[in-house]
C-alpha cells in the first residue's frame, strides 16, 4: 500500500547549523595545519616526512568510522522502513570513499618517500585498507544496477550492514597480524610525545569537523533537490506537455512514489505511478 | 633509519597536502555545480507557478 507523502513542512531540514559548522571546520583545519607546519618539531627518524601522518592517519580513521556509521544508519532504514535513512547512509558512504581515496594517495605517497615504493603488497594494513575501499567501491554500482527505489534502497542498506560489520572485523584481524611495516600510531605501543600527541588529536577532531559538515552539506542539496522534484511533480501533474525529469540514479530517492516492489515476473523496472500529493490548498480565484 | 632532510621529504609533504585539498575542492566544487542546477530549475517552476496562477484568474469584467 502507498505510504502518504510527507508534508513538506513536516521534512527534516539538514541546513541548520551548516554555517556554523563550516566556519568550525575551517577553523579547526587552520589550526591543525598551523600547529604541523609551525609548532610541533620534525620527528626524530621520519624528519619533515612524518608529517603526512597528521594527514593519513585522520583520514583513515574518519573513513573507516563513517562505512561503519553507514552500516549503523542502514540499520534504522531497515527498521523503520524511511527512505531518508538510507539516504543519510548512502552519503556517509559516499563521502567515506572520496576520504578513502585521500588515505591511500596520501599514504602511497609516505610510503614513497619512506620506503622507496609506492605500494608494498605484502603489508597486511594496506592490502586490507584497499580491499575495504574496493568492497565499498561497489555500493555505488549496486544501487544504480538496481531501477525499483525501494528495492535499490532495502539491499543497499543490507550491503551497508554487512560490510560495516566486516571493517571492524578486518581492522581488527590487521591488528592481531605481527607481519608488518606499517608504524602503529595509537595503542599499548604507541609511545607519542606530547606535542605529537596534541597535534594529531586536533587533526583528527578537524578532520571529524569536516566530515560532519560535508555529510550535512551534501544532506541539504539531496534534500533540496528532492523538495525541488516534488513541486515539480505537483505543478506538472495536469500538464501533459511537461514530460517530468526521471532516470535511473545510484543516489537515494526520498521523494520517489512509495509503492512496493513488483512482484509478477518481468515487471521489474517498471515504471510506478507518482505518489499521492501532499495536501496543499490552492486559493480559489475570486 | 635517520630522518630525510627537508629538501626530500619536502615535495613528498607539500604532494599529500595537495592531494587532500585538491580532493576537498573538487568535491564542493561538484556540489556548488549541482545547486546551480537545482536554482536553475527553481527559477523555471517559479515561472510555471506565476503562470499557472495568472491561468487562473479569471477576466476581470
């Protein structure tokens, strides 16, 4: 049965707050760069190279957390069955990848300068980033082979789930290995001074800013085009010479008609009939 | 193993930085030109709206 439209009032709003949490991020950023550049000393076997770390090591982490938080969001679509979940969870997914791909050039390019090479295949902590980045590079295609917006959204939250459950379980597999090259930044060995310490905390909480507030930019344009399409829908509905915008899309669709999957045989990709339309009263003419 | 000097491990720092604002960048940059879409398109249904009220109302005797 056909849910009925949220009235547009009624929708969440993700603008709140942006400008602030821009403004922090910024500032945040300023501040870390300010304190690796110009505060905290070259460190004593890496010299200046060591200081990609203040970079890698925060993405890395904000990148991992936010397949996981992907998962957990995916987690409330499937329990309640509202489609803005999935949406929430499809951009932290997403933007986790654009921080993955920041964590593997950063890093290949420490390892370079460290090393001598730019990947080593037989280091456990980068082959197993690399098999999370390439699991997750596939969501996107999965969700666009997908046409139906509630099947695409039910088995991309499933994927979601089952891969966030499996980065905590990899990280962890990573950790318990003893063949590695790769430094160890936190845990029982970690033996961080404190100006090192400080300065890579502030790192991370800019980075941590930063992710949240690309998450709530990137909700607030999806929102908005969504809210954009349903006034479309609503003033092209009795005309028939306009021909309403649609088309196979990876990306959430909250304002796509609710109805179920088709269930007949072949009837996938079928093209449903928009939802009901909110209840909005149109002054009569006087 | 002693730590490189600065003239080495320089381009190897500035490269990262880069790469990490240049992914920054492009991704609002990507954003900035989808929200001109979507103005684009609130401009043209504001004019339908305009229009369809203007339909409406009937000739004033």
């Amino acid at each position: 049965m056909a849910r009925p439209a949220q009235p547009i009032s009624a929708q969440a709003t993700y603008g709140s707050g942006l400008r602030k949490l821009t403004i922090a991020a910024a500032a945040l950023m300023l501040l870390a760069l300010t304190m690796v550049f110009f505060w905290v000393p070259n460190d004593a076997d890496q010299g200046f190279l060591q200081k990609i770390f203040y970079i890698h090591v925060p993405l890395a982490i904000i990148s991992l957390c936010g397949f996981v938080a992907g998962g957990v969001l995916a987690i409330f679509h499937l329990r309640t069955g509202d489609r803005r979940w999935d949406m929430r969870s499809y951009v932290a997914i997403h933007l986790s990848l654009v921080f993955a791909v920041g964590t593997l050039i950063t890093g290949s390019i420490w390892a370079r300068g460290s090393w001598g090479h730019w990947w080593v295949w037989s280091e456990p902590t980068l082959v197993s980033f690399l098999i999370v980045f390439l699991l997750y590079a596939t969501y996107q295609p999965l969700r666009f082979a997908i046409e139906d917006p509630e099947r695409q959204a039910r088995y991309a939250s499933v994927f979601a789930i089952t891969c966030g459950a499996f980065v905590p379980l990899n990280f962890l597999a990573v950790r318990l290995s003893t063949q590695y090259l790769h430094p160890r930044v936190l845990g029982e060995t970690s033996n961080l001074p404190w100006k090192f310490a400080l300065t890579f905390y502030v790192s991370l909480l800019a980075m941590t800013v930063l992710f949240v507030a690309l998450w709530k930019f990137e909700m607030t344009a999806k929102q908005t085009r969504a809210q954009v399409r349903t006034l479309r829908r609503l003033l092209t509905e009795d005309r028939s010479d306009f021909v309403p915008a649609s088309g196979r899309s990876a990306a959430p669709r909250p304002d796509a008609p609710l109805t179920p999957a088709p269930t007949t045989p072949g009837s996938a990709g079928r093209v449903h009939p928009p939802a009901p339309a909110p209840a909005l009263t149109r002054t009569s003419p006087r | 193993m002693p730590g490189l000097p600065f003239h080495t491990a320089g381009p190897y720092v500035f490269a990262a930085y880069i790469v990490f604002f240049t992914l920054v960048v492009v991704y609002v940059a990507i954003m900035a030109v989808r929200l001109t879409r979507v103005q684009r398109e609130v401009v043209a249904l504001t004019e339908l709206a305009r229009q369809q009220q203007m339909d409406e109302t009937p000739p004033t005797p």
